[in-house]
C-alpha cells in the first residue's frame, strides 16, 4: 500500500482571553522574500528578540511556545508520478509555493497506515488494530481524548485540532458555552472540519490515580460506552468508528491496563447490547508503537488471535516519525520534527543556559518536567565537579524520559566571542562524547540561535557540517544522528532542510526516506516491504489555515495536470503581463506547452496544454510572472496612499518599492462572545455560512485614503446616506494584500462584470452564495470583508462602463458608484479603490444541509 501525500503545515492566530492585537509591518523572511500570506510580526515579537535578558535566552526550539500562534497541518494523497514531476522542480516550487501562498514546503514522506490485528466479532462487526495518524485515518467518527473544557492544547487533542482547522476549535467552543464543561466519561460531539471523517468524538477519559484504581477503570469503561452508544444509534450513519488509547497520555492511565479495559468493553458491548446493524468497523488507532503493542496484546488475549494470519506480526520502530536521512561512512543523519524530551535514542542533548538551574530555558525545562526531580540532582551533584568558567558536558541518566541517558551543554557565561566556534566545539564534544562507551544514537535540539546569537541559517551549516565531518573521520562508526526541530518553528525546519538538502545533494546521495527497524541500526529488510511502509508527500508550513486551504486547491489542480495534460490559470493580473513576459510564453510553446489566452466575462484566462512536465514548467513560470506584477502593483498602490496620506513618512520610504514599505495595519480578534461577533454570526447562518474566526482591521493609511473621499462626496451630496456597509468574497492569497493596500478589482472580480469594470460589493451575504457554491465544495474555507463603501449617488451600471457616468450632460459631475437596480440595489461598484476601507475580515465554512456533504 503506498500513500503519496502532499502534507500542508500552517499557523492560524489563537486569540488570548483579551483581545489580542497585531500591529503588522510586512517583512522579509529569512531568504528575502515573501508571498502575500508572510504572516505579519507583532512587536511583541519584536521586543521578545531583542531582549537582552540572560534569563529569557531560549533556543529556536522553544521560543516559539511564546508567540500567539499555531501550527495546522493539511495531506493530499498524491501519486507518485505526481511526486516525481514535483521532486525535479523542488526548488521552483519551493519559491513559487512561498511568493504565492506565503508558505514554505518541503518534500518528505509519511507513514502508511499499518494494520497488526483484525478479528471479527458479533453480526459482523469487525475490530483491528492500526498503527497510524488518527489526523490522516479513514474513518467515519474518530474519538479524540479530550479534556473537560475542550481546549485542545497537547497530544491527539491538538493534533487533530490543527489539521481539522477552525471549525473544530470553533464547535468545541461554541458546545462550551451552550452545555458547559464536559464531566469525566461524557462525550461531545463535533463536525470534522477538514479531516476525512464526518464526526469527532470528544470524550474525557479518567486521569489516573493508583489509590482510586477500580474507579478509574469504570469512568474510562463508561467513556468509551458512550462512545459506542453514539456510534451505533443509526440517526448517527457511522459506519466505522476509531478509538485511540483514551487517558494514556498526559492522563497517566497504565498502558496496558488502559488497553485491556478498552478491548473488554468493546467486547462485553458487542456481545451484549442491542446493535442495530449500522456500524460495522471498530479501529484501534495510535500513532506509537508501545501503544499499538499493547492494544494487540489485549485484542489477542480477549478476543482471540487475529483472523488474518497474513497480516503484518511484528511492528516497526519505536521512532514515531519518518525521517529524511543522509548516509556517510556508516553514520545516519536524520532532520525530524518533535520534541526532544520524546525522542527514543540513546542520548538526548539538552542546553543549559543557567549554570546550575534545569527548570531555567525551555528546552532544558521540557526535558526536567518529564525526566522528573532526580535529573536536576544528578545533574548539579555532577556539575559541582566542573570549573564555572567554561563549557561543561554532563552525562546523566534519562530517568523517566525514553532515552538512556541526557548530554547537557551548559554554556558558559564567559564564552569566546566567536559563537560560531563554540558552537563547533560544542557540537563536536557532544559527538566524541559518546564514543566513550559507544552510543548507537544521539538527537539534538537546535542550540545556538539563542545563547548564543546565531542566525538560524549558520546554526543549520555549523550543526551538519559538523556531523558529516565526524562521519568522514570516524569511517565505520554506526551512529544515527537526529536534528529534532520543534514542530511549531517553522522558519528553523526551513534552515535545516534547505542546509540538509544542499547537503545531500554535494555528496550525490538520492533521497533516503525508509524507516530504520530501530533507532540504533538500519533496516535490512526488503526495500519493497519498506515502500510499503512509507509513502511521499510534500510539507507546506504557513501562518493562516485561509491560505493553506488555497495551496491545498492549486496543488489539487496541479495534481490533476497529470492526467488532464491541461491547466487553466484565471487571473487579472494577467492583463499587466509586459511584452517580455509574452516572449517568455511563446519562448515556453517551444518546449512542448501549448498556451492560450482568452477573457470571459471580464476574467483573464491562460489555458496549457500538453505533455504534464511541459505543462508544469509553464505552470510554475507563469505563477511567477503574475507574483511578481502582483506585488510590483502593489507597492505602487502603497506608494501612492503614503504621498497622499500626509502621515509623516520620510520621502526615502515613499520612494522605496520593495517589500519594507512602512505599510502598517492592526489586526485584532474579535472573541466569539462579543456582541459584535454574534451580530454577524447570527446575520452569516441565515445565508447559509458559519462564521469560524472575525478579524477587525484598521489601517491608518487607508482610513485617511477613506476619509477624504467620504469628505468630499459629502460635500456634493447633503442630506443622503453615502456609505453602505458591504461584502465582498476575497481568495485567501489576497487577503493580506486587501488589509494592506486596499481593495482592488483584480483580486476579486465577479463571474461576469454586467455593471461595469470596478471593484464589486455586496449587501446581503446570501449573494456570496451565488458565486461560492460551486466553489464550496472544494473551497473549503470562505474570507469575506466587511467593509464601508461610499456609495454617494449612484446609477444602473453597463457592461460598457470604466469609469462612473456622467450624472448630467455636462459632464461636470459624476456619479461615485453604479448598481444593479437603482430602486433595490443589492450590487454596488466603484471605480476608485479608495472609497472602500476594509473593517472586519471573516472566515467561514459553509452551512451544508443534512446528508449533502461532500465526502
């Protein structure tokens, strides 16, 4: 079974009991450039980087636990052909992916789903144990180990959370405020979002206590009965339900134990209860192999052994992630993500940035939390041996963590002023440490960017140069080496893997991307048994789920090129191609593409055609010509609202197009108990949308723009109402360019432009229907702007018009906008992007009536 997979990381703003707000100023990531989803920097942010503080130093692997954000995650199953094509133009597609979409991607691979057990049971009904992602499993219900408030912060909780998006966040709170908080044993239940299943089962498992055992056994028992009573109601249509090991995890429930009650109460629940035929398939799903053991173990010992006799035995590694590997001499480096206190090597690195203080710094923290009291005794009982003034390297055992034994670097306060040399030699100690006795495995976190003052992209260099050059001088040596980057640092993963891959490719390897059978040696089974182990996928890591759910359809689309041999790429921008740009197409036709332009209904098109290769050189070559007129016009329309703007910016900045213009704009929040939220909300369900996040916007320089056209049309029109609140559907992809420039007719033109060529508002939300619902079903995510449109005097709008009519024969003045009907308008147009200002921007789902969703 392979299972090609295109796996989509994001970060979405998690709003704080107070509203939180963004002061954004766009920048430049490392690298230089970026798309128009560049999430803006905060200057708390800002304050937190420059902060001198020895006690608030935190390596890259943590220091983003600090910042209001999180990661999401999307996968798209992809063929490999598909993934070949992809593999030849990585670094093309890499840049477009960030220019366009303000994300990053990488190519990796996945975990197939494993499959160790299955037994069939009662009428039919069939359990079996997986080893797999409960985010990636196909199943109709999946059951999440929730706490009693449904704040999905840690373990499956979260992980389901990110990659089912918005919506369960919002439905988990939303049943909070209507029921209260869940007690222990009690279940609620929520939609999927964007997850394959149809429904999420959130129920609160029992934290362990051993003087309380029988009752801990009962309330997980009942849990997972009301599970199943949810599941086997036939108003329900679940056919397949998964179960992961509920209370296991940060709820201490013994492992084993917690298997065996599980499996029983399955069992005594088919054999027992009245079942009404509708659920046929019962999965045990972990992600971990101890868990997957265990569950086996008590299937085998409760329910028989498995009826397929042919499936596979034994499991695979204790590593819960794949890994891309480099291999010389013997030693294999590997970059994954996680964190360090779960990894299962031999040694973990840990990085002390006060002398003798465990709990101080994030890493050296998260590893003590889990390890327990007796690290920090060891470690100081030890560290008392040492001379303060420099570097030190203690060896301790791990305790309560996976590995054998912890490395901590505590770094000196008198370091050399060349960082880049401690970290060498840091780096390089670390390695001959464990050569005494030999270690067959080592991970390290990322260290130097904090302590130490690196750039992310010289701790990268330094930290592989330094493991390939001890595999070059220790021939033979069988080590593994893992680089463990926090999940939620995206821009360090980006570092490592550009370093990681330029690396790989001087030393002329091909990608490596199979599972070790152990952490301390390499496989020696089949590469066909390993390939159907693991498949391929692309990592995309970005800041909004809006502009995820985007990439996720242009990849889509991208995807079907393959059989297609075509492509059809709709965008305004079109119209600014230049002359050299045209020559650059026809440069494209000789190469095996064929390219056709047509416009419909005021849209610009380009139609490919061809072999699917040709097809995507031309794909990726023209995304990049319309980035970069799209980001040429807007810096002209951000240089035109300073000069005009009078807000005290020095001249230099006006004259400046590139991407640090002084362009700032406040996003904040809105809470969903704000009367201001459930006003819309309430205004959003009649027209079929559920509002999931509402973000006010307010931008200095476009109010200003505003401002003096709204004086102006005053001025003219006495007496009369001349600003509208309005709507208007944006893509994703623009929506950071609305709340920084403007709005302007190319991001957002309607279907057909019948009223004339402006930019297009709406009244009623139930109009965006009419041109989304074809689009919904795909487009998973819908941004709406709520925005306040002088409208002054207007007339019926013509096809013909580029500019507002004349009101009488003299030309003299000018109607300030056109409508559908003048007596009822519902459809407003202008013609100047400055009488719009953008004041709330609303993301939302379709309200999809019962039985017509899409799966």
């Amino acid at each position: 079974m392979h299972g090609h997979a295109v796996e989509l990381y994001g970060c979405a703003p998690r709003p704080s009991r107070e509203a939180r707000v963004e002061w954004a100023m766009p920048r430049a990531p490392a690298r230089g450039r970026a798309g128009p989803g560049t999430p803006p920097l905060t200057l708390l942010q800002v304050e937190a980087h420059q902060t001198s503080n020895p006690e608030t130093l935190e390596e890259d692997y943590d220091s983003v636990s600090s910042m209001d954000t999180e990661e999401e995650s999307l996968t798209i199953p992809i063929s490999k052909d598909v993934y070949e094509i992809l593999t030849r133009r990585e670094s093309c597609l890499r840049d477009l992916i960030e220019k366009k979409f303000g994300c990053i991607s990488v190519l990796k691979s996945i975990r197939c789903p494993l499959e160790v057990y299955r037994k069939t049971l009662k009428e039919g009904i069939e359990i079996s144990v997986w080893m797999d992602d409960m985010t990636r499993h196909n199943a109709d219900a999946l059951v999440n180990a929730a706490n009693e408030y449904l704040h999905h912060i840690g373990g499956l909780a979260l992980a389901l959370a990110k990659a089912g998006g918005l919506e369960i966040k919002q439905e988990s709170k939303r049943y909070i405020e209507r029921h209260g908080k869940l007690t222990t044993g009690q279940i609620a239940v929520t939609g999927g979002g964007r997850l394959s299943c149809k429904k999420i089962i959130h129920t609160v498992g029992p934290r362990w206590s051993a003087y309380e055992s029988e009752r801990c056994c009962q309330t997980l028992e009942a849990a997972i009965i009301n599970v199943l009573k949810y599941v086997n109601d036939p108003d329900n249509k679940i056919k397949s339900l998964a179960i992961p090991a509920v209370s296991s995890g940060i709820f201490g429930f013994p492992l084993d134990l917690c298997a065996d009650v599980i499996v029983k109460t399955i069992k005594n629940f088919v054999e027992l209860a009245p079942l009404f035929g509708w659920i046929k398939e019962i999965h045990l799903v972990n992600i971990d192999e101890p868990t997957v053991a265990a569950m086996k173990r008590a299937c085998e010992k409760l329910l028989g052994r498995s009826d397929i006799n042919s499936l596979q035995e034994t499991l695979p590694a204790s590593a819960n992630q794949l890994q891309d590997s480099i291999t010389i001499n013997g030693l294999h480096l590997h970059i994954i993500r996680g964190q360090i206190e779960d990894q299962q090597t031999a040694i973990i690195v840990n990085s002390v940035v006060i002398n003798d203080d465990l709990s101080r710094g994030n890493i050296s923290r998260a590893i003590l939390q889990k390890a327990g009291s007796f690290l920090q005794q060891e470690f100081r009982f030890e560290s008392q041996k040492l001379p303060q003034s420099c570097e030190k390297f203690i060896l301790t055992k791990g305790y309560n963590l996976a590995c054998k034994s912890v490395l901590h670097i505590v770094w000196s306060s008198q370091s050399s002023s060349d960082s880049r040399k401690v970290l060498k030699t840091a780096m390089s100690r670390c390695l001959l440490k464990i050569q005494e006795p030999p270690f067959p495995s080592i991970s390290f976190p990322v260290i130097g960017s904090g302590v130490l003052h690196l750039p992310k992209d010289e701790v990268a260099d330094i930290m592989i140069d330094e493991v390939l050059s001890f595999a070059k001088e220790h021939p033979g040596r069988k080590l593994d080496v893992y680089f463990v980057i926090h999940p939620n640092n995206s821009f360090v993963y980006k570092a490592f893997r550009t370093k990681f891959d330029s690396a790989k490719s001087k030393l002329g390897q091909d990608v490596e991307c199979n599972r070790s059978d152990d952490l301390g040696s390499r496989s020696d089974r089949p590469a066909e048994m390993e390939n159907k182990k693991t498949g391929l996928a692309i990592e995309l890591i970005g800041n909004r789920c809006e502009t995820l759910e985007a990439a996720k359809i242009w990849i889509k689309n991208i995807m079907q090129v393959q059989e297609s041999h075509r492509i059809v790429i709709e965008n305004n921008h079109i119209f600014n191609l230049s002359k050299k740009d045209h020559a650059e197409l026809s440069r494209l036709q000789r190469f095996g593409a064929s390219i056709s332009e047509e416009v419909v209904g005021g849209k610009a098109r380009l139609e490919i055609q061809g072999p699917p290769g040709a097809v995507i050189d031309a794909v990726f070559l023209i995304e990049n010509l319309l980035c970069d007129v799209q980001e040429n016009n807007r810096a002209k329309q951000e240089e035109l609202l300073l000069s005009e703007g009078h807000l005290d910016y020095p001249p230099e900045r006006l004259r400046d197009k590139t991407r640090d213009t002084k362009m700032r704009y406040q996003i904040s929040p809105v809470e969903s108990y704000c009367q201001e939220f459930k006003d819309r909300e309430k205004r959003f369900e009649k027209a079929g949308l559920r509002v999931l996040k509402i973000e006010k916007i307010h931008n200095p320089v476009l109010s200003a723009a505003f401002q003096r056209i709204k004086k102006c049309v005053e001025g003219k029109t006495i007496g009369k109402q001349i600003c509208h609140r309005l709507y208007q559907r944006v893509p994703a992809q623009f929506c950071s360019l609305v709340c920084r420039a403007g709005f302007q007719r190319t991001y957002s033109p309607p279907p057909e432009q019948k009223y004339g060529a402006g930019i297009y508002f709406i009244r009623n939300p139930r109009n965006l229907m009419e041109d989304t619902k074809e689009k919904c079903e795909m487009d998973h995510l819908i941004c709406v702007f709520e925005a306040e449109v002088v409208t002054g005097l207007y007339t019926e709008g013509k096809q013909s018009y580029i500019v507002p009519p004349a009101v009488d024969a003299d030309g003299m003045t000018v109607y300030d906008s056109v409508v559908d009907d003048v007596h009822k308008p519902e459809t407003f147009v202008i013609f100047n992007s400055n009488q719009a200002v953008p004041h709330y921007i609303l993301t939302c789902s379709q309200i999809w009536a019962e039985g017509s969703v899409p799966y």
